[in-house]
C-alpha cells in the first residue's frame, strides 16, 4: 500500500512542480517591406550623351542577402519580462533592378514594431570607361553592408531604399 501512495505522492509533485510553458508569440498579422538597395557598379554610364554628368546606380548583385530581425518579443500580446523571446530573421535577395519585397509577422493591434535591416557585405568590379572610351574593369570593391532600421505594423507596406 505505501508504494501505491508514494507512487500517487510522486506523480502529484511531478505535475505541480513543473514549470509554467511560455506559449510562443502569436503572430496574426504581416506586414511588408519593400524598396531598392543600388550602388554605382558602372561609371561609365554617369556621362550623358550631352557630356554632362549624372550619378546613375544600377541594382546591386542579385547574391547579395537581405536580413529582416525583428523581435518576437513585440509580437506577443501579453509579453512575459522572464521570458528569454527569439528573434524572428526573413532573408531575401534583389532582383536585377536592386528591387525586394518580403513579408514580415505583426501583431494583430495596430502597435508598431522596429525592426533592422542587414545588407551583407559584397564585392564587384565596377564598369569604368578606359582611354579608348570603351567598357572596363576597375580593381576589385568591396562594399561593407550596413544595418538599417525600420518601422511595421499589421496590414503596413513599409518602403526601405538604400543607396551606396
């Protein structure tokens, strides 16, 4: 009989002593951000065809990764302070123009959340125009990525563009 007991007395402490489960973050709600990440990758075409000069940038390479943070924190309704929230990270890249579009979670209010944007860093040879007024390579670029801010929230198109 004491066994039975102890069995019931260890299956009661089991079950009340266990550590309350944070649910996850509900995210209910997107949002988008999109806009155009360029850089000067051809010089030559910075010459119109009047001689004058004009700053043209061109999309950068398509290889170039685009990381969204955002904190799952914001998402929660009910944030609990104890809890340790991860954080929530979208990669995407340009299209050929430097264009991008991603869809991000939001909470259901109306609240806005902030967020960073992470271009990482690449590497190009910009198109120079040579003594003979033709197409060439210059010496190797390499560009740091910055980290960007910005501002979602539920239903929100956010417009993030950045230049080199």
């Amino acid at each position: 009989m004491s066994a039975i007991a102890f069995g019931i007395f260890a299956l009661i402490l089991s079950t009340g002593c266990k550590k309350k489960e944070t649910a996850p973050a509900s995210t209910t709600g997107t949002a988008t951000v999109e806009g155009y990440i360029k850089a000067n990758l051809n010089t030559r075409n910075d010459t119109l065809p009047n001689g004058s000069y004009s700053l043209i940038r061109e999309g950068i390479p398509t290889s170039v990764v685009l990381t969204f943070t955002i904190d799952s924190y914001d998402l929660d309704k009910n944030p609990d302070p104890m809890y340790s929230y991860d954080e929530i990270k979208v990669t995407t890249t340009v299209d050929g123009s430097g264009h991008y579009s991603v869809s991000l979670p939001t909470p259901a209010s109306a609240n806005t959340i902030n967020g960073t944007l992470k271009i990482s860093d690449f590497d190009y040879k910009p198109i120079i125009t040579s003594s003979q007024n033709t197409d060439s390579l210059a010496a190797r670029v390499v560009i740091p990525g910055p980290s960007i801010g910005f501002s979602i929230y539920n239903g929100g198109k956010t417009i993030v563009d950045h230049n080199f």
